[in-house]
C-alpha cells in the first residue's frame, strides 16, 4: 500500500474537512451577522459530522461494518439535525413588533 495507510488517509482528510468546517463557520458568522446559538449549533453539528466520519472509516478498516453504520446513525443524524436548525434560525424573519395606539 506504500508510505500510508488508511489511518493517515483518514487523518488528512479529517484535517480537511474540519478547516473547511471552521472557515464554513467564520463565513456564516460574517455573512449572516450571526448570533451565539446558531454558532453552537453549528459547531456541535460540524463536530457530530467529523466524529461519525471518524468513527466510520476507523471501524471499516477494522472490518466492523455493522459498528460503521451505527456510528453513522447515531452520531452523524444529530449533527445534520443540528445543522438543519442551525440554518432555520438563520433564515427566520426577525419578528417586528407592531405598536398599536
């Protein structure tokens, strides 16, 4: 296989996808002006999605599928739901309170 294996290959992607995940974060922060939940959400939700890769392909190279698709399952779908309200709260209108006189 040569100089690496699939535990290096995973690192090095792991290693790109969370600077992508933290330059995708600050952009949000800039471009949307937002605010702390919706920062937390997102971090949790990008965390959640690097964990469940992780924990995916180091149990396919351990030859435990069955471990891998859980791991996908339980760690990968909250952070996808996490993401998701994470981009409701961004695209909400904000409320405009209507005096009456």
């Amino acid at each position: 296989m040569g100089v690496f294996n699939g535990i290096e290959i995973m690192f090095f992607f792991l290693g790109v996808l969370s600077t992508l995940g933290v330059l995708g974060i600050l952009m949000v922060i800039k471009k949307f002006n937002a605010k702390w939940p919706v920062i937390a959400l997102l971090s949790m939700g990008v965390s959640l999605i690097l964990f469940s890769f992780a924990w995916s392909v180091s149990s396919i190279l351990e030859k435990e599928h069955q471990a891998a698709n859980m791991g996908l399952l339980f760690f990968g779908l909250p952070g996808i739901i996490f993401m998701g309200m994470a981009w409701k709260k961004l695209s909400q209108k904000p409320i405009v309170k209507m005096e009456t006189q």
